[in-house]
C-alpha cells in the first residue's frame, strides 16, 4: 500500500472566517467544502465559498493532527501571518 500525504490546510470561508482541518486528499476535501461533491464540515456549509489559503504536507497523520492542533491554538493574526508567509 502506498503512503498516505497527509496536508494541514486553512481555508478563508465566505464570512471571512478561517477553518483549519487535515485530508489525504485536499482537492476533493476543497471541493466537499464548497458544496461540490457530498461531504465537507457543518461549519463550512453555511459560510460559502471557501478558499484555499494555506496547506503544508506532514510525513503522517498524527503529525497532521498535532499540527492542526497548534493552528487552531493560533489567534486569528498568527493565522493570518502563517497564511501571507505560505504565499511570499
């Protein structure tokens, strides 16, 4: 069986919130959270269109998990910083 890419990812939701999560496959995740294809969080369904703004590949899951932890221990600015250095 072939290894796994886990991804952290922040997405800037339509209400101008951030939602972090982690998926092995981030352009079906994106796309469940639009609303595209069946699935996706409660939380993003009522704040479409969600953006992709920042994701970085962890070596496994638990990785993943402990990342996304510490994400959403961040303020709101830490985010927003996290985010504008991903795209720099």
């Amino acid at each position: 069986m072939a290894e796994q890419s886990w991804v952290v990812y922040l997405l800037k939701c339509g209400d101008n919130t951030l939602y972090c999560g982690v998926t092995t496959d981030l352009d079906r995740r994106l796309r469940q959270h639009n609303g595209e294809v069946k699935g996706g969080a409660k939380y993003t369904q009522a704040r479409r269109p969600c953006e992709l703004v920042y994701q970085q590949v962890c070596e496994d899951k638990s990785t993943a998990m402990k990342r996304e932890y510490d994400i959403k221990q961040f303020s709101r600015i830490q985010k927003e910083q996290l985010c504008s250095k991903a795209g720099a």
